[in-house]
C-alpha cells in the first residue's frame, strides 16, 4: 500500500519517537505521561484547538455525568473547590489549566491522511496535511499512539426520506441549546444520555418534544452510578448492580411501571450492560418525570420513512416535525487513515484485544481512549501506554 501525493505538493520530513494523533483528553494525558518519562513526542490534531469535543461540539447545558474523581487526568487531580458534578465549562477550565501546567504544545491544523508501518526500516509513516498551508508533513516514528477517541465521525443513520425532509435536520453535535426551537415540533433520535438531555432542555424551551428510543437503556441518578462506581473497586459486577437496581426501583416507584411510558429496561443489569456493550446508564437530569408528566412524548421503533414533514414509524404512527435531532452518536474513524490497523484495530475502528490490554498492539502501535470508560479509561490508557514504552525503548538501551 502505497500512499498518493499530488504531484508538486510540497512536504516536509520529521522525525520524532512517538506521533499521537488526537489532542483529546487522551492524547494530551498521553503526551504528559511520555514527558514524565524524557521521551520525545509530539501531538497531531486536526482541528484549531485541543479538545474540539468539549469546547466545540458540546451543548450549553452539559454537565458531567460522572464525579469529578473519575474525571482527571494524570499527575493532575480536582481542587476541593471543584463540585462533585462538575459542568463543562469546569471540565474545559480544568483541561487548560492542564495544557499550562504540562506545556502541551499540539500541532493544530494537522490532518492525518495515511499512516503505516515501514517494513525497510521498521518505522512508522505518518503523512498530515497541514490545511494552513497545504503542506503534507511526513512524520517518521517508533511509535504510533492512535488518540482519537471514539467520537472520531459523528453519525446519522440512513433513513429513507431524510434527503427529502423538508425541515431543519441537526446532529447533537451542533445542537446548543433549546431556545431556537420554541413551539417547533422536534424530533429527538437516540435514547441515550445526549438524546434524554436535549429531549429535557427542548422541552424547558417550550418545544414540542418527541423522543425516539429503539434500545432498552437503565436510567439512573448520578448518585446511584457514582455509588455503583466505587463499590465495583471491592465487589463483583453482579452484587453491584443487584444493589443498584434496588435503589433505581425505589426511586421510581413513584412513576409506576416505566415500561407504560416507553422506558424499557435491558434484562442485565446496569454495568453489566456497560462491560458487555459498552452502552452506558442514561444519568437522568429529569426528563423521566416530564415524561411521565406527559411533557415529553415516547416513541419506541424506528423511523419507516419521511415524507415532506411527516414522518411514519415502525409501529405505524405518523406525526409532523419541524426539525429531527439525531442524538445517535459517533463512528472511529481510525480505519479511514490508518492502512495497518489490524495491528490494534477491528474493522470498525475500536480495540481487537478485549480489556485490560486493549490498549497495545502490534509494531509499536497503541492505542488511547478506546476503553469506553469515559475519562477514567482515557487516564488509564496513557499511563499504560507511556510505561510500555518506557520499557522497550530501556529494553532497546540492553
């Protein structure tokens, strides 16, 4: 497999001992941990910015559905003063002070087009474009850290019609905030924690609010996942969520049966669900009362086809909408550019070795962020990460 550069393209050659691509959360913890260790690296990252996810494709209202003690980054822990649940913008604040603290100075605009393994000289080839100026930046490395994450591509399922939609079509990626879409009619795809939370802000903002939910999903407080959380470090997957469903039905006890309401239960429990599938809890900020209010209407099934403004569903119903926001999540698109992901990689962009060594692979190539752990796993993954490489290159010394 070769790689196609235009003809009189310009490009410059480097060399370092580890490119990450991605500055996430993850690539910026792993660039931390390397330094930690004196070992040369350096981070490529598409967009202007360091953790575009956060401070660009966030919606206003976002808090983090963890405590904040699962969400830090090596070497770098929350001060007191930090809420337990903290908002994005805390999490953002706390991102920059990390970037300052460590000096983590990405290469911004850097798109990665093609990289592979060199067999004449047992290297790595990383090729970005520099969308600034147009250069393609060949970069020469022992050691390939993918740190894109798992929120590579936003996705939007292929629905018959949806071409011909004659409203407002948006991914959860670029939706803000409810206030522009008072009294409209609104479609939210996706029954997972972004689907429930935009589905609770539209409604705040007086918009007719729907939710389309095809998966079973557990919905728990905040408190019920920290306390599931923390006892999983002592106790067995099955104790803990015994004992956390206990406290979910309790809770919504007052609802009746959630199932009246469309809210279907998966037959596992809630962290077994997440291990098993990597589907987490939907953290509930309120949208089951509204929904149990009425204020927010349920539709199990998928979508059959749109006509116009009129959508029919799977169980027959048909119902005008103004807009359809598809809170169905993202895609790895590690694939698109990484010519010998099988060395890491399944075809669909996500780890081939099952956990906790999902994070190493073949030829010197890692992986960061892909543990579907949230922050805790991106953490997690950069220290491992950092300390394997630690060790062969002081393998290589002898």
């Amino acid at each position: 497999r070769k790689s196609i550069i235009p003809k009189h393209t310009r490009y410059i050659d480097m060399e370092t001992v580890v490119v990450i691509v991605g500055a996430g959360p993850a690539g910026l913890a792993t660039s931390v941990c390397l330094n930690q260790h004196s070992i040369p690296n350096l981070i490529l990252e598409k967009e202007d910015i360091y953790a575009s996810l956060w401070k660009k494709r966030a919606y206003d209202r976002l808090k983090l559905h963890l405590a904040k003690n699962f969400c830090q980054l090596p070497f770098m822990p929350h001060g007191p003063d930090v809420p337990t649940f903290m908002p994005k913008e805390f999490f953002i604040d706390y991102l920059d002070a990390y970037v300052t603290r460590f000096d983590i100075n990405p290469r911004y605009n850097r798109t990665v087009k093609f990289s592979m393994f060199d067999m004449s000289n047992n290297k790595w080839r990383v090729e970005a474009e520099n969308t600034v100026t147009g250069a393609i930046e060949v970069y020469w490395s022992e050691f390939v850290v993918v740190a894109t994450g798992e929120n590579g591509e936003r996705y939007i399922p292929e629905v018959k019609g949806l071409n011909n939609f004659c409203g407002e079509v948006v991914h959860s990626s670029m939706y803000k905030s409810g206030r522009d879409y008072k009294n409209k009619n609104v479609l939210v795809v996706g029954g997972g924690n972004s689907g429930m939370e935009i589905s609770f802000d539209l409604n705040n903002y007086d918009a007719n609010t729907a939710v389309l939910i095809r998966t079973p999903r557990h919905i728990l407080t905040k408190v019920e996942v920290y306390v599931g959380m923390l006892l999983l470090k002592y106790f067995p997957v099955r104790m803990v969520d015994t004992l956390v469903m206990m406290m979910s039905k309790a809770r919504l006890f007052i609802y009746g049966d959630p199932s009246k309401y469309g809210l279907i239960r998966p037959n596992q429990g809630p962290f077994a669900t997440k291990f098993l599938t990597g589907r987490t809890p939907v953290i509930d900020v309120g949208t089951v009362r509204k929904i149990h209010e009425g204020k927010i209407q349920v539709i199990n099934g998928g979508i059959r086809s749109i006509e116009g403004k009129t959508l029919t569903f799977e169980n027959g119903l048909r119902q005008d909408f103004d807009v359809i926001v598809f809170a169905t999540g993202y895609k790895s698109s590690v694939c698109n550019w990484l010519k010998n992901y099988e060395y890491v990689m399944r075809d669909d962009g996500f780890p081939k070795n099952p956990m906790p060594d999902h994070w190493k692979g073949e030829k010197n190539l890692y992986c960061a962020g892909f543990s579907r752990k949230g922050i805790a796993g991106a953490a997690q993954d950069a220290m491992s990460v950092a300390q394997d490489i630690k060790s062969i290159l002081e393998t290589a010394r002898y």
